[in-house]
C-alpha cells in the first residue's frame, strides 16, 4: 500500500546541481566549465550586446512621422449591411447601429460607406457620408440626413 511517507521520486528523475567554481575537488573549479580566455569567459555578457557595434536602439531613429492630434476616426458601416439589417423606412440612428451590434464604439462618429447594393427606403443619420452611398441610399427612395457634432 501507498503511504503519504513512503513517496519516493523515480530513481534517476532528480539530478544535483551543478556547483561550478568550488574548487579543483569538485571537478569544476579554475576555469568553472567557462573554457579559457575571452571574453565569455570574464564576464557576463548582456543579450542585447552586439559586439561592439552600434546597437539598434541607437541605429534607430528617435521619432519617425508624427500623429495628427486633430484626426477623426469614425465607425464605418456600408449600405449594403444597412440593407440586410434594417427594415424598409426604418430610421438608422448612431444608437441604434451601436445597440444591434452592428458598429462596436462611436468613435468621432458613424460614416456610411458606399460598398454594397441597397433596395429599401432608409432615413440614415449620421456624421458623414460618402457620395456614392449618399447617391444609392436616395436612389432606393431613402434620406441622408447630417448629424452636427
């Protein structure tokens, strides 16, 4: 029978350490398994040294480019996911895309994109909008309506 103090680990499964640099009666002393010479055998070499050379975070420019502070990034939707989501003279508000899923954070906005067909009559409200959405969106018998921000 098994008894918590009679666990034994397997023989051979647990190893001793190693101890380099203890003396020539451990069999790892002078050179502790270094090698002779050199510089790997002095010191401890950072991973991030190269050689000598200049090294890449000084290679590397400081800044490249610049962020535009003013930009506007919005929540884009195209007309054909209006036309599979919504239902004829339905009234799509920024709420309500964000409420069914269909666009996951406002952003700066809801900008509807002209990708896709569009057979219904949608009134679409929204910050912006491209001239070949606006165009198919009236074309189906739908109004464009601007949302000042």
């Amino acid at each position: 029978m098994i008894e918590l103090h009679t666990l034994k680990p397997e023989p051979g499964s647990k190893k001793r350490r190693k101890r380099v640099g203890r003396g020539i009666g451990s069999g790892h002393g002078k050179t502790a398994t270094r090698g002779t010479k050199g510089q790997k055998a002095r010191d401890t070499i950072p991973p991030r040294f190269e050689g000598g050379q200049t090294p890449i975070h000084r290679r590397l420019p400081v800044r490249v480019g610049f962020r535009n502070v003013n930009r506007v990034e919005y929540a884009v939707v195209n007309v054909g996911t209006l036309a599979e989501r919504f239902q004829p003279n339905e009234t799509v508000t920024p709420e309500l895309l964000k409420e069914r899923r269909i666009i996951r954070k406002l952003k700066d906005g809801v900008k509807v994109l002209g990708e896709g067909e569009i057979n219904i009559p949608l009134t679409v409200h929204a910050h912006a909008v491209s001239k070949s959405a606006r165009a198919k969106i009236e074309a189906a018998g739908g109004t464009v309506q601007l949302i000042e921000k």
